[in-house]
C-alpha cells in the first residue's frame, strides 16, 4: 500500500510517502480501500512527539478517520462485505489500505460523499458524545462552543442548533466568526482579544450559558466555567492548548456546576454514538465541514495546515 508515514519525531522533513506492507484483516477486522481520511490534532503530536506520544511501529502511520469501499473481511465479519461504502473509526488510515474493527465500521449514508465522511468519525463522535452524552443539552438550552473553527467545534454547533439550542461560539479570526454564525452560532466572540465571560453574559442578559463544550482547555477554561448560569454543565473532549487549569470551588458549590469529560468509551458505546452522528448526517441536521481536501502527496502540508489553525472544519486526505 502507498501510506504517509514517518520513522522519527520532530519536524515536518521526518513525513515520507512511499509504499508499506499491505495491512492483513483479523477475524473481526475490516479491509477498507481508502477513499478519504482526515487529519486530527493528534496527529500532529505523534509527528512531534509531544504529549507524551512515543513511536510504537518501525514506520508510524497517522490517521483513525476513513470513508472507502470494503476491500475484504475477517472470517468472523459478518455486518459488511466486500465493495460495500462504508464509513469507520480505524487506525493508520493514512494510506491506500487500512484497518477498522467491523463493529467500528458503518454504512456511508446515501448521497454523503467519501470526503465527508472520511472527515465525520473522531471529530463528529466527540462532538455528539460530549454534547448528546454527556451534556444533555435540551431545547431552549444555550450552548457556548469554544473554537469553532475545529472539526469539533462546527460538528458542535451544528449538533446544539440541530437539538433547538441556541448557540454561542469563540473563534481567533474575523473569517471564522463569520463562518461559525452562517452554522447558526450568535454572537462569535474572539476567543484572543474579547472578554468571553463579558461577552456570554451579555448575549444571555446576565444568566451565562447552560452548556460549554471545550476541547481547548488551559487558555479558555476559567471564562468557560465563569460564563456558566447557575446548574450549568462543563464538558471537555480534549486538551490541544494545554491541561492544567485553576478551579474556584466556592463557584462549583454555590452555582451548582457540574464539569464532565466524555472518557474513553468501548466500541458498544462508541458504535452507538456513531451510529447516532450518522442518522443527524443522513437527515440532513448535520453537515460535516471541509476546509481543504489535499492529496496524501501533500501530507506535510496537511501537518503545516494543521499546525497553523489556519482553517475551519476538517482537513481530508485522498490517497
């Protein structure tokens, strides 16, 4: 198979594009010919070797995102079958070939393209998980989606707009601001020179939203929990700016606020919450958003893309 790969940390000259041992399926594995994949912030750190994350094959593929056409099945497989459009959470999927267990991997919906749905899987997931899951979020409930430029954040918005949410988001440039209030986000606050904490309570005439949805985490994360009204939920699905963050526990107590991380869920309940983004997706609720579509050629400059948080959506990678 031709995949991206890199054999070294560091910068993006370690990424190479060349041909790696085809992928053999396990008796509950899926073979999926790659169509479309996406890039996540993950794999920028693998790449660096940052957060902690150390090589764990000769030839590191990065990757977990695929929408492709199923190339074969392991002998126990039996919900797909070869030439089916499909769509799964796998690993190494920067490639021609890759791997997903069959109950990770999904029929693509009629009428989504590859692209999106190669774009849907981590980003789509979280989202819903944090929001549907975790969260609750009901109609009539308000929203505030910090950085609603990440795959995260515009599955984010969607989601809570799509519930009967109202929705309030933060994003850094003028152009994602715009983008995040053609989703249904209002007001989009800069996230680097606004008061957030100001700015929510203004738009809620004081009370401060039901719900924040972070995936940012040190930089935002006392506004986020400033900007809750009084029993208001707190839930995060990652970490990207940082980990560490100061809590007032006199706030948590006398507001009632209760903060919440959306865990590291088996693949029953991942398959649920996918199967729950697919139906919003194939209804119409949901669009998944594409900021650029590069060839797998171009993987560094998918890596200098994603390092620059320069775009809105998701990045897809078509080998």
């Amino acid at each position: 198979m031709r995949a991206a790969y890199h054999e070294s940390q560091g910068g993006l000259d370690v990424l190479r594009v060349g041909e790696l041992p085809d992928p053999e399926p396990g008796p509950g594995d899926v073979l999926i010919r790659v169509k479309a994949t996406s890039m996540d912030r993950v794999d920028v750190y693998w790449r660096e070797g940052s957060h902690g994350m150390k090589l764990r094959w000769p030839q590191h593929v990065g990757g977990r995102d695929i929408a492709g056409v199923v190339e074969a099945v392991g002998s126990q497989v039996t919900t797909v079958a070869v030439g089916d459009r499909v769509v799964a959470s796998g690993e190494r999927t920067h490639a021609t070939l890759a791997l997903a267990p069959a109950e990770l991997t999904f029929a693509l919906p009629e009428g989504i393209s590859f692209e999106a749905g190669g774009a849907t899987p981590t980003a789509g997931r979280s989202a819903h998980q944090a929001l549907i899951e975790k969260a609750q979020i009901q109609s009539g409930e308000s929203v505030l989606v910090m950085a609603a430029g990440s795959g995260v954040g515009s599955f984010g918005i969607q989601i809570a707009r799509a519930m009967g949410c109202r929705v309030i988001a933060t994003a850094g440039t003028a152009e994602k601001r715009a983008q995040a209030v053609a989703l249904g986000a209002e007001p989009a606050i800069d996230h680097y020179t606004d008061d957030i904490v100001a700015a929510v309570r203004e738009a809620t005439d004081g009370r401060g939203v039901d719900v924040v949805l972070d995936h940012v985490g040190t930089p935002v994360f006392a506004a986020a929990v400033r900007s809750l009204a009084p029993e208001g939920r707190f839930v995060t699905c990652g970490v990207t700016a940082g980990h560490m963050g100061e809590l007032h526990l006199g706030q948590l107590f006398v507001k009632g606020i209760t903060l919440m991380g959306v865990g590291r869920p088996d693949n029953q309940r991942i398959a649920a919450t996918m199967r729950g983004m697919l139906a919003m997706i194939d209804q119409g609720q949901v669009t998944p958003v594409i900021a650029a579509v590069l060839p797998l050629g171009e993987i560094a400059e998918a890596h200098r893309l994603m390092e620059s948080s320069s775009f809105f959506g998701k990045i897809v990678l078509t080998p």
